[in-house]
C-alpha cells in the first residue's frame, strides 16, 4: 500500500497516511487539527540501485537495463 502526503490549508500541518490507490483522493481531516481542509500533495520519489539512480539517462536504445554487451553502454 502506498504512502501519501497531504497538507492542511487550515493549520499548515503536513502528514503521511498509507491509503489503497482508490482511498488516495478521499476526503480525510487534518491529523493535528481536524480541519477537512485538506489536498493531496504531489510525493518525489528518488529510487536507487548498486549506486546508480534508476530511471535516469539511459544511453542504451536497444534494451529497457541500460548495460548491455550490444551497444556497449554501462
């Protein structure tokens, strides 16, 4: 289940909850003050693998790894 973030407009509050895809949208209240006054804020996700970032600049059209022996791109 994913992790969603959300602000209140009413305290300025920001605060986690882990919803269901289909929850991510429902109206919830502010955890500190209650207010319904609240948005879904737009989360930055930053993966990383061996050292390297993924979904970066892959230098390989051939294959979806971005290290293959073809083109020789690492």
């Amino acid at each position: 289940m994913p992790i969603y973030e959300y602000h209140c407009k009413e305290c300025g509050k920001k605060f986690e909850l882990l919803r269901t895809f289909l929850q991510a949208d429902v109206q919830t209240q502010c955890q500190a003050c209650g207010s319904n006054e609240v948005k879904r804020m737009i989360s930055v996700v930053n993966a990383f693998s061996a050292g390297s970032s993924l979904g970066g600049n892959n230098q390989c059209g051939s294959c979806a790894s971005g290290n293959c022996s073809s083109c020789g791109s690492n």
